[in-house]
C-alpha cells in the first residue's frame, strides 16, 4: 500500500552554502533537469523556520548546520508564484508561497551528500557566476543580498 504524503503548508525556507571566499554550492532537482538551486524545502508543522532551515540543509547535503556555527537567518523573504505542475502538492487553491532566506558558512569546498530522489549533481560557483546559474529569481535575490556578503566578510580568514 503506497502511503499519501501530506499536502505541503505554502512556507519554505531556501539555505545558501557560502564559503569565505564567496562561493556557494549548487544543487541541480532530479524532477527538473537543468534547474539549479541552493537549498530548499517546505516547513513541516510545528517547525519554526530556522529548524526547516537545519533539516532541509541535512537531508539534501549532508551538512549539518551546527558543525558550521548554525544557520544564519539573511533577515528577509520572498513571496512567489508556485509553478503550476507543482500545485498539486499544496492545499486546494494556494497559489503563492512564503521563502524565509537563510545561509550557512562553510570553511570550504566540500562534496555533499545528496538525497538521490530530490538532486542528482552539484557544483560550486563564485556567487556572481551562481546568480545566472540558478533558476528561481527568488534564489538569484539571496546572492545579492547584503546579508550575505556581510556573513562571508565575517568569516573570511585574511
């Protein structure tokens, strides 16, 4: 018997991986080829959006946010129009969604760990270069955010 997955609550999160040296990891959807995209995912009932933020960057990387002093929330969201074909996943006539931006520093480079059934390729990308790769203009937004580039300047080693 095939379980029913629950319909998505309209609020995400959306994590960007940064190094010091302003890079940032893309994660490209096994569902959609060709689109690129930090970290995202829906928040589960009862989650503040901080610990969607945790989870969602654990079960799509492998990272773990406290080993990196934690997520960082960026202090801002996006609201957007759900794609169409996705709709099913949401309650009857939701139509827009609710992204908390967040961003996790890492030392450096890594390899993630992906979860298969949501990405099948990553990559790392100077932020610049990253905000014409990805997608969604709502990622593209977190690239240039001030909150970001404030996040890098604090962890960078000089």
């Amino acid at each position: 018997m095939t379980a029913i997955k629950p319909l998505k609550i309209p609020r995400s999160v959306l994590v960007a991986i940064v190094t010091p040296k302003a890079e940032t990891l893309l994660i490209e959807r096994a569902d959609f080829s060709g689109f690129w995209q930090s970290v995202t995912g829906s928040q589960d009932d009862c989650e503040t959006f901080a610990e969607t933020a945790e989870r969602e960057l654990f079960e799509e990387t492998g990272i773990r946010a406290h080993e990196h002093g934690g997520v960082v929330d960026l202090g801002y969201e996006n609201v957007y129009q759900i794609y169409p074909h996705w709709r099913h996943r949401y309650p009857p006539q939701t139509t827009h969604n609710r992204e908390r931006c967040f961003a996790v520093c890492v030392a450096e480079k890594r390899t993630p760990t992906l979860a298969a059934r949501e990405h099948v390729a990553f990559k790392w990308l100077p932020i610049a270069a990253a905000a014409d790769q990805v997608t969604s203009w709502s990622n593209a937004a977190v690239f240039s955010s001030l909150a970001l580039h404030a996040l890098i300047a604090k962890n960078a080693k000089f």
